[in-house]
C-alpha cells in the first residue's frame, strides 16, 4: 500500500513538472512572438483610431462624405494587417499632438512632418513620404522666390496654424522682424486670404499646394521650395506595444510595394 502511495505521489510531481514546462514554454513563445491584434492596446478594442486633418489633398481629403487620401489608405492597409479595424477621426491640425500624446486617438496620419519639437512628444514611426514646403503666389506677384521673403519687403504670408509651414516661417521670418505671418485653421481659409488680397502668399505643403492652385485660376507655386521633409506616423511615447506593431506593418508595406503604390496612386511627378 504504502508502495502505491510513493508511486501515485512520483507520478503526481512528473504531472506537475510537465505541467509547468509547458506553461513556461507557453509563456516564451508569447514573449517571442508578434503580439496578437488583440493584445494591442487601442483606444477602443479592435479598432485603429486615427487621428487627421482633412484638409490636405492628396493625402487627406473628403470624397463622397468620406475621409480618404494617401493616409487613409496607408492607416487602412496596416490596420488590415493587425487584424484592427481603422477608424478616422477628423480634427483641426493643431489639436493632432495633443489628441496623440493624450491617448484620444492611436495614431496621426496628416502629412505630419518630422520635427525636433513633435519629437519631444510623440514618437514617429519610419518615414513613408517625402514633402517639401513651397510658396504660392498670385501670378503678378513681386516675389518670384524664396530669397525673396528675406528682404525687406515685410510681406505678409499665410500658412496653417501648427503646420511645419507655420513653425518654419515664425523661426525665420517672424522672429527675425522680417515679415508677418497671419494664421488660418484651414488651407482653404489661407488660399481665400489670397485670392482676396489679404496677404502676399502661402507657404504649404506641395501635393496640396497644387490642387489648390489648379481650382483658383490666377495663382502658382515658385519653383523654388522653402523646406524639404519627412512624413511619418505620430504615436504615443507610453504605448510602445502599439508602436513597434504599427511599424514593423508600415516597413512591411513599404518593402512589398504597397506603399509606393499608394504614393502613385495619388501623385504624379512634377
């Protein structure tokens, strides 16, 4: 009896054993292992909420009362690929940071160029675009190219409030006394300004800059550009669970094609 007793015990510390090898083997391939879309820490569970302005064709813009564009399509295709559904929330461009950086939305996708200054608040994903900052005019304007905003003219010009295009020219032309910058929360309201004489020109983004000025008879973009720069995805600092996902997907897309794919989808080359 007591022979029994020692077998049922011995046999009952190896079920133990096994038990917890497997468990603990369990555990290191979930550690090693991509993270299940449904481990991802989202605003709401199952869904990519991304945060945009819609006011930046081709990237975003509405079409049929829908946001779409470049962004969309990319946020779409990695939302797709964590098994995620994308969700779009549209918002004035200076409270994209803050909605970010605040957990209200999961990502911003806006043709958010990286900067020094964003960069202390957010983290950024890998580049997937290439933007540059240009000026537009009206076609008998005095200024004929960007040495031109660094006279002594003192022009006016108009840019996005909270756009690379507003902080480039408050550091260059603002704080050095050489101009005045007036402030629009949307590019539709900074080209209005111009067309109606309330300022001298715009400083924007290029892809936007270009459908704006083919809908207003009358205005062009010098072919000097103020700024060359990147365009990435802005996440929170505190959720890097998130992050890595996000971009490890954006890479994969970008070396499969589908990125560029997208990019001539909507842009054709000057």
């Amino acid at each position: 009896m007591k022979k029994s007793l020692r077998i049922i015990a011995a046999l009952t510390v190896l079920v133990m054993v096994f038990a917890l090898v497997f468990a603990l083997s369990g555990c290191a391939q979930k550690q090693g292992g991509a993270a299940p879309a449904s481990s991802l820490q989202t605003v709401a569970a199952g869904k990519l909420t991304m945060g945009t302005n819609a006011e930046f064709p081709p990237y975003e813009f509405y079409d049929n009362g829908a946001v779409t564009g470049i962004d969309a399509e990319v946020a779409a295709a990695i939302a797709q690929k964590l098994g995620l559904e994308l969700v779009i929330e549209d918002m004035d461009f200076d409270s994209l940071i803050p909605a970010v950086s605040t957990g209200k939305v999961d990502v911003v996708l806006a043709g958010l160029t990286v900067t020094e200054e964003r960069q202390k608040t957010v983290n950024f994903s890998t580049s997937y675009a290439q933007g540059k900052q240009v000026i537009v005019v009206k076609d008998d304007s005095p200024i004929a190219s960007v040495d031109d905003l660094f006279g002594d003219a003192q022009y006016t010009i108009g840019v996005q409030l909270a756009t690379t295009g507003d902080l480039y020219t408050t550091w260059d032309i603002e704080d050095e006394g050489l101009g005045t910058i007036d402030r629009y929360n949307k590019y539709s309201d900074v080209i209005m300004a111009l067309v109606n004489g309330k300022i001298d020109c715009v400083v924007m983004d290029n892809e936007p800059a270009k459908v704006y000025v083919a809908k207003n008879p009358g205005l062009k973009i010098l072919e000097t550009e103020y700024v060359v720069e990147d365009y990435a995805i802005a996440l929170n600092k505190n959720n890097s669970g998130l992050y890595e996902a996000v971009n490890k997907a954006l890479e994969e897309l970008i070396a499969d094609g589908t990125i560029n794919t997208i990019l001539a989808k909507y842009i054709t080359a000057d």
